[in-house]
C-alpha cells in the first residue's frame, strides 16, 4: 500500500501542475540501431548489482551518455522490439508490437510480410488520426519536434510523414529506415543509387564537408532556440539514423579506432557510435545555454539491440557478453540502453521536487519501450483518448530509483515474419525464465519449437533447458499463448497461404 501510495502521490503532484499549464519539456533521443553494450557506459552489474565493464565498454567512447548516466538513472533491463518500425510506433502509441500489429521493419517500397507472413500484419504503420504521443501531448498545448529518422509508414502512405501523426515540426524523417549517405559532401544519398533513402530537408548543407549527425544536430540547435522563446513547453523527438548502416565512417572520430585491432565496418561503426555522443553534449549544452535545461526531462534509448559488424546474430560477439544482435530472438537482439534524467540537475526546481531522479543509479528492474507513453502522459498530466489500449505502465517509480512490485517483469517480442536473421518467432520473458517459439523448427533451435532459459542463472543464454524442465517450459508457453492472445496478435500462414500457424504447446 506505501508503494502504491507514493506513485498516487507523484503523479498527484503533476496533476496539480498541470492546472496551470505549467509542464516540463520532454526530449526523446533515439539511437538507430544500438545495444546495451556499444557504450562506455557500463550497463550491466556483477552478482551485487555495481556496475560491470567488459571489453566492449572500453571500445567505445561516449562522454555525453557517461554524463547523463552520472546525473540520472540507467535501466539495465530495457527491452525493445528486435527491429526498428515496431519500436518507433510502440514508443509513439504505448503498445506492445503485438497489438498494433507493425511486427516488423516496414519496407518503404512494398509490403515485406515474407513468403509465410501474416497477410494483415500492419504495413501500412501509423496515420493521420492515430493516437500517439506528439498528437495527444499537441492536443494539450505542447509544441511537437521531430528530426531525424522516423519509419513509421510507408513511402506511399501517411505515416510516411512525420507531420500526419501530431509533429508540428520534421526536419529529416520519412519513410526510409537507413540514411542514403552520412555524408553532406554526397548530399546525403540525394543523386545516388540510394536516393529512395536520402535524407529530406538538408538542402543547405549538400556539398559541404559535415556529416549528417552533426547536420542534424545543428538543425535541432536551431528550432530550439525558437522553441525556448514559447510560453507552451516542448515535445522534441530527436532520433538519429547513427548508428545504422551504411557504415560510413565519420572523419571527426576516425583517430580514436585506427588502432583498436577491428575491421573498417567495426571502426566505422565506433565513430557513429561517438558522433551520435557527442549530439548528445552538444543537445545538453545547448539546453543549458537556452536557459530551459532544469525543466526539461531526457529519455535517452536504442530502438533495437546492437548491429555492430562483428560476429553472426547467434554468437556472443556484438553484443559481448550478452547473445544475439538486432534481429535475433537473444537478449542481444532486444536489451538497449535507457537512461532517465533532467538535462540539469537542480534539486530545487519545481519539476525536479516532483520527480527526484537519483544520480548515477542503476534500476535493475525489467522495463521496456511501450512504457515511455504512459510515464510521458502521467509526468504531463495529459490524459490518453478514451478507448486507446495502452500496454506501457508507467515508470515514475522506477524513475526514482525504487523498485515496483505491482508491475512485473515481463516482455512479450512477437516476430511472425521471414527473411530476416531469425524467422517466424515470438519470445516472453517472465521474471527469470524466458522462452523462443519458432513457428517452423530451425537448425538454430535444433529442430526444436522451443528454446527455453533462466536468464537469473544463465544470463548470456548458453543453456537451452527446454529438454530439461517441460513443466517450466509448459508454464511458459501456457503464458506466451495467453499474452498473444490477448494482445490479438496475427499470426504466419502454412505452405497453403491461409491456415494460421499459432504456437504448439509442448
């Protein structure tokens, strides 16, 4: 009951402030494409709970994700969807992929279901009257920003266009999920074999000598400084297409890799890892500068686990130690960075009271990306439409530091779609215990439908204990079948095209 009291009691407080119209800005950074591990951020913890590094920490240099982590709070247990488009739209509906249906990367072209795909998954992603979270938070007098790489629809359709679903504002975004070239001096891909992926609305900078995640940033700078003179407080969504390939290499941090012992797409790789980092300073000084940083809340996050060009998705190897990469059905594929924290601390702002943010903490407990629309709504006290599903819960609990009983740790990641690196698939974790459903056996699974682990005893996923534990396998899959259930998910079709193919029991 004290617990549940003091959630009461936070989201009271907002509600209060919200009478005047008086809210906090919210920034959502968005990392294309990066792991928990592609950081000097140590995210994972020994059997104490204290941060551990490993070698991959020690790769990479993120000063601006370090200063952030310092004056916030880090979750080492935050899932996302495996492929990007279904995480974008569960970040801007609160739903679990499984519900609103876009269950895989949306090819801007043409419907990429995969030859045994469901038929009615959602390619067509979001549109116009959709609710999502600039199109409520708009409603309730907040100005909305995107830039950057959106993949909410395709090309043809509305969720092409980032200002169909309640953005006032799109520098960069459209349908295309990779950039077709970081490079200004290449027009950003505009004139190339990729134009069907080159960034939009950078004009100014074509054939100048500055990578696009500086462009962009420089971008962000700009409608800032007009944002900071509104009375009404911001939304701003700032997702980078770093660190996505194309692997090209940005020539401010090529230096810091050239004797790291890796490959030039690993190289690369690094140098978009610390381009993104250091948008991210400049985005915490500029807010500093504008005089708004204490009022405004960062949500800093990756969209899917890692794609870093070193070792195959199944391998403990982009994602050292954890298993898997983006794509895959392995912790690697799906745990991201999270961190929570205002842009500048200041225990004596009115916000800041009401949602105390601890420094430098790591919250251990499960969490995930559907859940950043309700804690936006509720910090806000803006209210979702009536009749929306939300699968999210709120996170200011565990915002401040504590752990949350009533919530669960649970995580449901439904992939009904071919080719990609693992096909036809659906996971569920539940507390320590995690089980994969292959729709159609595969070498990966040994011939199997089933993979099954304790990620409390086996947290880098070594030891398949479906052959070992078939109650606990059978209570698992009892689960998974429910959350499908219930999230109406679509499922993939037999050889014949029509007959649905739902998860065998053991």
């Amino acid at each position: 009951m004290k617990k549940a009291f003091l959630l009461f009691s936070i989201l009271s407080l907002w509600a209060g402030v919200t009478v005047a119209a008086d809210r906090p800005n919210i920034v959502v950074f968005l990392v294309d494409d990066m792991g928990v591990m592609d950081t000097s951020v140590p995210f994972l913890t020994d059997a104490e709970g204290k941060p551990k590094k490993y070698p991959l920490n020690e790769h990479y240099r993120t000063p601006g994700m370090e200063r952030l982590a310092a004056q916030g709070i880090r979750f080492n247990n935050f899932c996302a969807m495996s492929v990007c488009s279904p995480t974008r739209i569960s970040i801007m509906t609160g739903q679990n992929a499984a519900r609103h249906r876009a269950t895989n990367w949306i090819n801007p072209e043409k419907d990429n279901a995969g030859p045994q795909g469901p038929p009615d998954w959602n390619w067509a992603g979001l549109k116009r009257g959709d609710v999502t979270l600039p199109f409520v938070l708009h409603g309730a007098g907040y100005n909305t920003l995107h830039i950057g790489k959106a993949h909410f629809g395709p090309k043809a359709l509305e969720g092409g266009e980032p200002l169909n679903l309640g953005f006032e504002t799109n520098v960069g975004g459209g349908a295309m999920g990779a950039p077709g070239s970081y490079y200004a001096a290449k027009n950003f891909g505009w004139g190339s074999k990729r134009e069907n992926n080159a960034v939009p609305h950078l004009e100014k900078y074509h054939g100048k000598d500055i990578f696009l995640t500086e462009a962009l940033t420089l971008e962000a700078k700009d409608k800032l400084n007009a944002l900071a003179k509104e009375k009404e407080p911001f939304f701003f969504y700032f997702a980078h297409y770093a660190v996505h390939a194309p692997f090209e290499s940005d020539p401010r941090f090529e230096a810091n890799y050239k004797d790291s012992g890796k490959e030039a797409p690993a190289q690369a790789f690094a140098t978009l890892v610390e381009g993104m980092d250091k948008s991210l300073g400049d985005l915490l000084d500029h807010l500093d500068k504008l005089g708004v940083a204490e009022d405004t809340l960062i949500f800093f996050l990756g969209d899917n686990g890692s794609d870093a060009p070193l070792g195959n998705e199944h391998e403990v190897a982009c994602a050292a130690p954890l298993r898997g990469k983006k794509g895959a059905h392995y912790e690697g594929g799906m745990r991201v960075p999270f961190i929570a924290a205002w842009a500048k601390r200041n225990e004596e702002n009115r916000f800041q009271k009401m949602l105390p943010i601890p420094a430098g903490v790591i919250q251990r407990q499960q969490a995930a990306v559907q859940d950043l629309f309700p804690t936006v709504l509720a910090l806000t006290g803006v209210a979702a439409p009536a009749g929306h599903v939300v699968d999210g819960l709120p996170l200011a609990k565990l915002l401040t530091g504590q752990a949350d009983a009533e919530r669960g740790e649970r995580f449901l990641m439904h992939y009904p779609h071919s080719p990609h690196r693992t096909d036809y698939w659906t996971s569920l974790r539940d507390g320590e215990w995690k089980v994969i459903y292959h729709y159609f056996p595969t070498k990966v699974s040994k011939g199997s439908h089933y993979q099954l682990f304790n990620l409390k005893n086996d947290p880098f996923e070594q030891k398949d204990l479906a052959g070992e534990k078939p109650e606990e396998l059978g209570r698992m899959m009892k689960t998974l079948v429910a959350e499908l259930e219930a999230h109406q998910a679509v499922y993939p079709v037999d050889t014949d095209g029509k007959t649905r193919v739902k998860p065998k029991l053991p």
